[in-house]
C-alpha cells in the first residue's frame, strides 16, 4: 500500500453516522469506506465523461421515481422493468435532434442502432456478481460477428455499385449510339 498522509476533513453528524454505518456493514473503518468511497467517486469521474454520470444518476432516479408510483423494484416486477425501459427512451429523446450538426460526417455504420443497441444490452445484461471478464468477450464476439457482417454488407454494396456503374455505363453507350434521348 501506498504511504498515506492524514487531512482533516469536518462532517456533520448525519454523514459521519452515514458513514459509520455503511462501514460497519461491510467490515470496514470509517477512514477505509472514506478512501473506498472517495476513490470509486474519483474512478467513476474519470472513466465516463459527465453527461454519462448524469445519465447514470437520472436513471437511478426513473427506478426510484417507479417504486414510489408502484411500490415495485424495477428487477422484480417485469412490469416495473417495462415502465423502466420507456421512461429512460421518453427522458433520453426529450428535446433529440434527428439531425446532424452541420458539416458533420455521418460515420455511423451500416447496422441499425437498435440492433447494436440490443447486441449489447442482451450481452452486457444486469446481473448481480456477474462476470465482467466473460461479459466484455461476449461483447467483443458479438461485435467481432457485426464487424463480419459489415463486411460482407460492403462487399455486397461494392459488388452492386459496380454492377450499377457498368449499366450506366452501358446505357451511356447505347445512348450515345442512338443519340441523346428526347423527352
């Protein structure tokens, strides 16, 4: 473990006995859930950028927003989950722009942003103690298979392009030898 130096750091009563109890349950000092917590606040901050945090925290506030209209925890009742999964798309396409900003290249692939979108929520999943290690080669086989599968999409989409270049082509020609075409 690294050297450590002590600061002082005043809290009022109700978050030290916050903290105390968060530490008793789980086995720890008071001084260890502060650099715990501290330093997963730190790695979050500095592993998603801030409107995903936001996001994040908004949708905690959906879920706890369902329990108190329902009094059903979203991961115990499908319908709780069903009111879950629609007021996060209602909350993420308010104000949604369908268009690009001026001047912007459209990079997006060739494949639907639902399908992706499914790709890696059904891949990812939820799960208690889950498995982050076989999650992340799960997603990389399923979007090592989309990758394949652009790939074959371009090389279909290439082979038409120059199926459909050398009809205009030929029909260039034979214009050419009927003269240009009248309307």
């Amino acid at each position: 473990m690294a050297p450590m130096r002590q600061i002082g750091v005043a809290l009022d009563d109700k978050l030290r006995e916050r903290l105390e109890r968060s530490a008793a349950a789980g086995g720890r000092s008071i001084a260890e859930e502060i650099r715990m917590r501290a330093s997963e606040s730190l790695s979050l901050w500095e592993q998603y950028p801030s409107l995903t945090i936001t996001l994040m925290y908004a949708v905690g506030g959906l879920a706890n927003d369902i329990r108190a209209i329902t009094g059903h925890e979203w991961w115990r009742h499908p319908k709780a989950l069903d009111a879950l999964v629609a007021a996060v798309e209602a909350a993420l396409l308010v104000g949604r722009s369908d268009t690009l900003s001026e001047g912007e290249e459209d990079t997006w692939p060739p494949d639907e942003p639902r399908v992706i979108g499914r790709i890696i929520g059904q891949t990812r999943g939820i799960s208690v103690g889950g498995d982050d290690i076989e999650m992340h080669a799960n997603i990389r086989a399923r979007l090592a298979d989309l990758a394949e599968m652009r790939g074959r999409f371009d090389s279909e989409k290439a082979a038409l392009q120059a199926e459909l270049e050398k009809a205009r082509e030929e029909l260039e020609a034979s214009r050419g030898k009927r003269g240009p075409k009248k309307r």
